[in-house]
C-alpha cells in the first residue's frame, strides 16, 4: 500500500487581506475617534502602512486592522507589524504579511514531528512547505493534532492530504 502524505503550508489569501484593509479604511474614516488625527491604513506593494498624529492612536488603527483580519478568517500570526515609529509630524506602523514557512520554523516544526509524533511518520522540508508521509492515515491526524496543540510562530494549514 502507498504512503499516505499531507503538505503543511503557510499561506495567506491576498484578496482576504485586501478586504480586510477596506473595512480597516471604511472604520477608520467613519469613527469619531479618528476624526482629524490623520489616522489610515495604507497598502503599498508588499508593505500595510498605518498612520496618525499620536502614537497611541496609530495602535489603534493597528488593532482596527487586527479586529477586521480576524473576521476574515486571517490568524494574526501571519501578520508582522512593527514598532511605533515617528515620522515627520505622524507616527507610523508598517507591517507586512507572511508567506509561507521559513526554513528555521520548518526545522522546528520537523524535530517536533520527529521527537513527539508516532513512529514511522516522516517529514520533509520542500521550499517553504512540509510534507508528512506515514503509512498510517491515523498517525498523520495524530501529527496535525499535535502541531494545532502546539504554540508556534506560524499559522499552519494541511493540504493536500491524500
């Protein structure tokens, strides 16, 4: 019988984000809190751009932006937002989002399946994905349980499973 095999990714729908920046931007120009402190959110290329006079009101725009992702669906571990940082007259926060697995967490991510998970399961690192063979179809649910238990750096997905 052939291995059975699932791909563990991190990947983030870029439409999901943009929707979230428009009702980021929406909010953000109808609440009275931010009425004439210059505050936005901004997409530019590969970089979300948030503004406004104060620094406390530029985290706030900030956690508008978190509030509006988490209701689309988006872990907040694939965001990377940065410090406050002055500019001119303006604070800013630039914050960027995160594709895919980096090779340090892949390795992280390897040993865990390697030291915790049930024998006979193998791991493979491929770019910026996973992949995780077993013969066992129940051992590969036991893998994606222990990794969904586990607290990492990056939001997980498991596709492909066959």
């Amino acid at each position: 019988m052939a291995d059975s095999s699932f791909d563990i990714v991190s990947k983030v729908d870029t439409m999901e984000v943009q929707n979230a920046l428009g009702q980021a931007q929406k909010e953000i120009a109808q609440r009275y809190d931010f009425k004439n402190v210059g505050a936005s959110v901004d997409f530019s290329g590969e970089k979300i751009l948030m503004k406004a006079n104060a620094e406390e009101r530029v985290k706030a725009v900030l956690e508008v932006f978190e509030q509006k992702l988490i209701k689309r669906g988006i872990s907040l571990r694939s965001l990377d937002a940065g410090t406050p940082f002055p500019s001119g007259k303006e604070y800013r926060i630039e914050a960027s989002i995160k594709q895919g697995i980096d090779s340090d967490d892949a390795k992280k991510i390897a040993k865990i399946i390697r030291d915790e998970g049930p024998k006979g399961v193998k791991s493979q690192i491929q770019g910026d994905e996973l992949r995780v063979q077993s013969k066992s179809r129940d051992d590969l649910q036991q893998v994606q349980s222990l990794l969904k238990g586990k607290d990492l750096d990056v939001a997980l997905q498991f596709v492909n499973y066959r």
